[in-house]
C-alpha cells in the first residue's frame, strides 16, 4: 500500500470512490500517522474511532452511490471548534475538562459531507497568539527546520498551529483552522500549505470558542488550492443560530475553479512595501506579480492609505471584544472554579486568574480597559472610526482592482521563544493579514517558495466581497506556477 | 495616556481578575507600552467618519416568536463545576 497520507483531499475522495483504496485503509494510516508524531504536539485529543466509523460508512455508503463531498475523509478539527462529547478547550486551562452537549454548525457541516474527525488541535489559548506559544498543552513544534543543519525548534505560526504543523507533517490531509487576524493565513504561510479565510458571515461562527466576534472567521487550512475549495464548500453555508451568518447559496468553487485570469487586474499596495522585511519575500512577491501577469491578470499600482493603523486598531477591537466575549468564564456554568476567599467576587477573580494564561490576562486588561468609562471614546469608537477607513481603502481599490497580492507574513517561521518577551514584536507579525480581517474580505494564502533558510514562505490574496472564487482562481495560478513541492524532512 | 498601578488594579478588579502586587507592577509597562503604539490612531483625522458596526451589511433578522428549543437541564448543567438539585450552585451570597 502506497503513502495515503500523502494524497490530496481529491484524490483520497477520487480514490475512493473508484474502490482503489478503502476509506478504512486511509483513516488507519492517519490514526497510525497521529500517534507517531507526538513529538510535535499538534493534537490535544486523538478520537481514531471517530475517523474509523466516518470510514466505515463512507465504504459502506460507496457500493449505493451516494457519498457527500468528503466521504471517509478524516480531518484534524482546530479546538475552537465545540465536538459532542469531546474535550474542546481552546488551548486554555480554563475549559480543561469541557465537553461539550453540541457540534458546532462547521463541525456538523463537514461531518454531514462524510469527514471523520482524526482529534482536536492544539492552538494558541483562546486563538490568541501567533506562535502557538500561549497554549495550556505548551507549544506546537513547526515540522520544518531551517536548512542551517541545526536543530532549532520553529514556531508552526498562530493561532491554528496545530492545524498548520498536522496538515505539513502529514498527519492530517486537511484541517479546520479559526482567523481572526490572520490566524489561518499566517500559520499557512510558515508551514507551506495553503488556507483561505472566506468572507466574514461565509462559515456560522456557533459552536466556534469566541474571541473577537465581529473579526472571528472560520476556513480550511490544506495541501492545495482545491482541496481548500472542497472543504470551504462543505464547512460554509447560512445558519439561522449566527445573526451574523449570511443568508447566501454556497457557491461550487471547486467547479469554478480556473487558472486563467484574463480580463483580471490585479492590484500591488504600495503601502505593503515595509522596511525591515528580509528580501527573499519582497522578491517572492515579485515572483508573484510575474506569475499572475503570465496567468493573464494586468497589474495596477494601488494605495491602501490606512494600512498602517491597521494593527493598532485591531489591537483595540479585538481585545475589546475579547474582554466581552471572556466575560462568560465565571466558574459557574462550565469549565474551572476556583473557590478562593471573599465569596463570588473572590471566586470569580480566583477562577479567572488561574484559567486564564499571561496574554489572555493581557488581552483581557486591554480590552477592559479601552471599554470603561471616559476611555470607550478615545480608544474604542476611535478604532471603529478607523476601521471604518480601512474598509473604505479596500472599497475604493476595488475600483482599480480584482484582487491583491501581497506577502503573507513578514518573515519566515520564527524560533519558539524569539518573539515571547515583547508582545508587540509578536502582534505586528500579522501587519500584513489584520487590513482584510478588519474589512471583512476573503483573503487566502498559498506557498510560494522557500527563502534562503530553507523555510517556506507564503503569498497572501485578497478579494472583493463574496468573491471567495477570485481568490481561490488566483491561488491557483500561482500554485501551479510556483511549482511547490518542498516537504520537511522527517525528524519526529 | 498612560496607566498608573492604581488604574491596572481597577481594571484588573472590573475584569474580575485576582491580581498580585507584583502582576500589576509587570503589567504597567507592558499596558501603557501597547497603549503607547495604538495612540498612534490620534493622526488620522475621523471628523464626520461613522464607526463602523457591520463589516458585511447584512440585516439583522427576526424570527417567529416560537419555542424552538428546551428541554435541556441536564445538558446544560452537565459540565457545571458545581451543580446542586438541577441548579448552579454559586458561593453563599446571602447569609
């Protein structure tokens, strides 16, 4: 039996459906693949059983026909996301034991196609992280090592970390992955794989771990351009139990699939050009741009005036919201109680200074205070003043363009540890993912190429509204015109 | 602006956070050092912008006034740290 756990979604999907393999055979070679790859700490939760009843009924269901989108096909479900019966903790000690009663809408969507669930990923706590560094279970170890021949441990980016290390190291074909501000695109980006953030409202937020509800997105994180497509189809779709879910058809974008970009004009941010990030990625850019060009988009200079208060109004909104969302761990209803001394008061402080982790404390004081009185004005309408701009930034280049190129991320993985001491170094990791994030709009990364460490590095698409389709096209073409096919070499 | 140890405290209490003396002292510079960076915000002009509430405009929708779920103590109580006789069970508060 050849590597399955080398295979594509679609070919795992195709592959079974032709009876070349069985979708047993796929779930045991992934269930064998977890359990020899804890070294990386990429799952909290192994549930082999659960991808092996998936399977079975997928080969079961095969003789009839009938089989969804993602029969047998096991997936690794980022923390976040609530799974009946099994720990869903958002990397935080604080929901250490939860378990909860419900699926969430995502989770229920992709089992509704046929996936099975290989476990639950680690994660920065409460997605709060871009490095994977602030979860309870400790940090995920990226698979990749820099070419220097050192042993260096990486960061697999944040906050779906777990997501990105599993999904490279072959240890999920696919996973679910949460963005918020960035935190899908990011990890992609480190790892060398691909994952798209669809529009806000695309996929229901109920059943996800909330942390910023107005920026909070789910997406798939993948091997391909396609494969992100044919999870996206199957995890998106209205639900009356989000009031911000959008009451729109799902779109078949893996049949709209096209690498031609003719008649597509594709706008560079000046705005993008940053000092201090390292040449190879200005010049994978410029790879980039060249290979849209070939693919047959024109390319338009844009101006995205606001970029540069995208960060620090993200970093307003999002802990405000945070703050908010936070407020529900009281040691009353689920997750961990304290008992401490001075009653509820001394209980609920207690609780929630054991639970929570040093950054969700810092997030938390932040965004608390932004929110109190005589600052909500200064610091909070503000921030929603200037996303306002930032909106219209987007808005106003849509008249220029179809879509942005810009780099994902600027660096390359960086070491566990490196960025811990000073938050803010950590924070403007994402100045290029938060501008979309504010604005709500599908952005997707997709590998590149490899910088002169031997690490992966990734280029960022940004669409209009609902044009998940142009994303996913322009990903495409650049997939096959990068040619990506570096792997980490196993050391695990 | 900048926050003192007394404000990080008074904070630290809204957020219903037990915090010791020396957390809060560890806290000052690393809060008013991020306080610091978004204060940058002040340089765009924002005269006449509205904040903005919908990222996506999107309505907000009613339903029917109808029961539509229930019946669902037990799951609902089933991960309290502490429940007693059906109910979440807090610390006294009333002697």
């Amino acid at each position: 039996m050849s590597e399955l756990t080398s295979l594509t979604i679609a070919q795992l999907r195709n592959g079974i459906r032709a009876g070349d393999f069985s979708a047993r055979e796929v779930a045991e070679q992934y269930n064998a693949a977890v359990a020899s790859a804890r070294m990386l700490n990429a799952y909290t939760v192994e549930t082999p059983d659960d991808a092996l009843a998936a399977a079975d009924a997928a080969d079961k269901a095969r003789g009839s026909g009938e089989l969804g989108s993602l029969a047998g096909i096991p997936l690794g479900i980022k923390d976040l996301f609530a799974t009946r019966g099994v720990n869903t903790t958002a990397g935080s000690s604080i929901l250490k034991d939860f378990k909860p009663r419900y699926e969430s809408t995502v989770t229920e969507n992709l089992r509704r196609a046929g996936a099975g669930m290989l476990g639950k990923l680690n994660m920065d706590e409460f997605a709060m992280g871009s490095s994977n560094e602030t979860s309870t279970y400790g940090p995920v170890i990226s698979p990749w090592r820099r070419s220097d021949g050192g042993n260096a441990a990486l960061a697999p980016g944040g906050s779906s970390g777990g997501s990105s290390a599993a999904v490279s190291a072959g240890i999920a074909p696919a996973a679910t992955g949460t963005d918020t501000g960035g935190s899908i695109r990011q990890p992609a980006a480190f790892t060398g794989i691909c994952g798209i953030k669809p529009t806000y409202g695309r996929c229901s937020r109920w059943g996800i771990v909330s942390f910023a509800s107005s920026l909070d997105q789910a997406g798939p994180m993948a091997k391909t351009v396609r494969d992100c497509a044919i999870m996206l189809e199957a995890m998106a779709g209205f639900d009356p139990k989000d009031s911000t879910s959008l009451d729109l058809p799902v779109p078949k974008w893996e049949a709209g699939l096209s690498s031609d970009l003719k008649g597509k004009r594709v706008g560079i941010p000046k705005e993008y050009r940053i000092d201090g990030v390292p040449a190879d990625i200005g010049a994978l850019w410029d790879r980039g741009i060249e290979w849209l060009r070939d693919a047959g988009a024109e390319i338009v200079e844009i101006s995205l005036p606001h970029t540069k208060y995208a960060l620090p109004t993200y970093y307003i909104i999002a802990p405000a919201e945070a703050s908010s969302n936070l407020a529900r761990y009281d040691g009353v209803r689920y997750g961990l109680r304290v008992e401490g001394s001075g009653g509820l008061d001394g209980m609920y402080a207690a609780t929630r200074a054991a639970g929570f982790g040093a950054e969700v404390r810092r997030r938390i004081m932040i965004g608390t205070y932004v929110l109190s009185a005589g600052f909500y004005d200064a610091y909070f309408t503000k921030a929603q003043k200037v996303r306002t701009l930032i909106k219209q930034d987007f808005t106003e280049a849509f008249e220029k363009c179809d879509l942005i190129l810009t780099p994902t991320a600027p660096s390359a993985a960086f070491g566990l540890g490196d960025k811990t001491a000073d938050p803010l170094s950590m924070y403007l990791n994402d100045v290029f993912a938060v501008p979309a994030s504010l604005a709500g709009l599908p952005a997707m990364s997709v590998p590149g190429g490899l910088d002169e460490q031997g690490l992966p590095l990734g280029l960022h698409l940004i669409g209009r509204e609902l044009d998940e389709q142009g994303v996913l096209n322009a990903g495409l073409a650049i997939e096959e015109r990068a040619a990506f096919t570096a792997k980490p070499q196993r050391w695990w | 602006m900048s926050v003192t140890n007394e404000q990080v405290r008074h904070i630290a209490k809204l957020a219903r956070i037990a915090m010791s003396d020396e957390e809060i002292e560890r806290l000052v510079p690393e809060i008013n050092n991020i306080l610091g960076w978004v204060e940058q915000l002040g340089e765009v002009n924002t005269d006449g912008v509205e904040p903005l509430t919908a990222v996506i405009p999107n309505k907000l929708r009613l339903r029917d006034d109808a029961v539509t779920d229930g019946n669902k103590r037990d799951d609902i109580l089933a991960n309290a740290p502490v429940a007693e006789h059906g109910f979440f069970a807090v610390p006294k508060v009333i002697e």
